[in-house]
C-alpha cells in the first residue's frame, strides 16, 4: 500500500495520472474534460493553437461512437525543477465510426506520441503533442514530422 501511495504522489506518478484522466477524457469523448487539460499556451509543430486543437477533438468526437486507448508505455522525464515534464506514450488507439466501421490509428499496432507538459497553478498541463508515427483520424493521414 505505502509502495503505491509513493508511487502516486511522486511528481512522476502525477504525471502519470494526468495521462489516465486524458485517455479516460478521450474514451468518454468528454470535449470539456479535454479542454481542461491543455494549457492556455499549448502550440505544436503543426502550428495547432490550444483552440485548434479543442476544435479538431470535438470533431473527432462527433465522428467516432467509440475510442478505445490501450496504454502500454509512459516513458516520463522531467526537468530538474519539476515544472516540466517530456512524456512519451506507447499506445494502441482503435476507434469506430458512426458508421460502425472500426479504423485504427496508428499504422503499426501501436503509436507513438510526445507530450510535452507544464506545470500551471500546481496542475499538469498538455504544453505541445508531437506524432511519432504517422497517424490516420477521420479519414486523414498525417505523417510524423
């Protein structure tokens, strides 16, 4: 008990942490607990703002009736001060359409994606997502810069 305690209340375990409540946000299609995961400054290498990507979200929600995320591997650095944390994530993401035609995301079985997360009021962030792998929603194709 003590070991998960710790293992939970380290600054790692609530990244961690963070990560599960997204999936969890994403799984539900819950555009609002998404929204509050990303931060005001989030901006990517796609040149998506923090509006840009609540948009494409509740697009992708409106289009798929299911997502299924399949965590399998958080690698999980953060800077000396703990302010910010580089997060990448291994998982496998399968979704169907409203039109009950299941699509998997990534290529291969599973992803890749950075996370890049800040610290804002004490609460862990969404900073910048960077593919990895490419990827394949809603019917577009976007490769891995």
């Amino acid at each position: 008990f003590s070991y998960a305690r710790f293992v939970f209340s380290s600054e790692e375990g609530r990244v961690r942490r963070f990560i599960l409540e997204g999936k969890r946000a994403a799984e539900s299609r819950n555009i609002l607990a998404c929204a509050n995961l990303i931060s005001k400054e989030y901006g990517d290498k796609y040149n998506n703002d923090r509006q840009t990507l609540i948009y494409i979200a509740r697009e992708a929600f409106a289009y798929y009736k299911t997502i299924i995320i399949g965590v399998d591997r958080m690698d999980i650095r953060l800077d000396k001060a703990k302010e910010r944390a580089d997060v990448e994530v291994v998982a496998l993401v399968l979704c169907r359409s409203k039109e009950n035609k299941s699509e998997r995301v990534f290529e291969g079985e599973k992803g890749r994606l950075r996370l890049r997360l800040i610290k804002e009021k004490g609460k862990w962030q969404l900073l910048e997502l960077e593919l990895l792998e490419r990827m394949t929603i809603m019917g577009q194709t976007i490769d891995a810069a």
